[in-house]
C-alpha cells in the first residue's frame, strides 16, 4: 500500500475515490478505499505507448526533381468541373489560390 495514503483519514481517502469515480465509497473500508484508489491511479497514469522509430533522413529524396511537372493549362483543365460548380482558381508567379465559398487554400508552385 502507498505510504501517503495510509496516513489519510478514512475522509480524506472517501474524497479521493469519490473524485476518481469510484462506487459505494461508504461501504467500504481504509484498506479497500486505499485499493481502489491506487488501481484508479495505475489506469490512469499509465505512460503512454512508445512512437515508433521514424525512418532515416534520406538526403537524397531532397535534391531529386518531381518525376510530373504541371502547368496552370494542365491544371485549369483538370479542375474545370469543380470551376463550372463554384471554385475560384488564380495563380501568379509563385504560387496558387483556390477559394469555395468562405473555404480557401493556396499553395507554392516547386
């Protein structure tokens, strides 16, 4: 049992298990207030899982071209039924502006 909860009153150990959301806390005695309040405690603060190990820094995936390069003809053509329903398209010299209604995105030409 936890040292700091063996020196509570049976009060103060009905406080901290009323607080975790443990039942008839009334019913039950130091000892099994004390029980249940450290289970609470174990589920609760568990540590989380670890992440898993990110992948290698590959220098090489930075300096290598898009293998597809489009144009804003390529793209207003491809976006030309979303245009005939509403969407706004603009480009200028570095980048595009898209906007539906009160929704917007843009983005940089690389």
């Amino acid at each position: 049992m936890n040292d700091e909860l063996k020196k509570k009153s049976i009060h103060d150990l009905r406080v901290m298990a009323q607080a975790f959301g443990i039942k008839d806390i009334f019913e039950q005695d130091a000892a099994h207030l004390i029980q249940a309040i450290e289970l609470k405690q174990q589920t609760i603060f568990t540590p989380p899982a670890p992440l898993p190990p990110k992948p290698e820094y590959d220098a090489r995936l930075m300096t290598k071209p898009p293998n597809k390069r489009s144009n804003v003809v390529e793209i207003t053509e491809m976006l030309a039924e979303h245009i005939k329903l509403g969407l706004a398209l603009s480009f200028d010299e570095e980048s595009w502006h898209m906007a539906c209604g009160k929704k917007t995105t843009q983005g940089l030409f690389v």
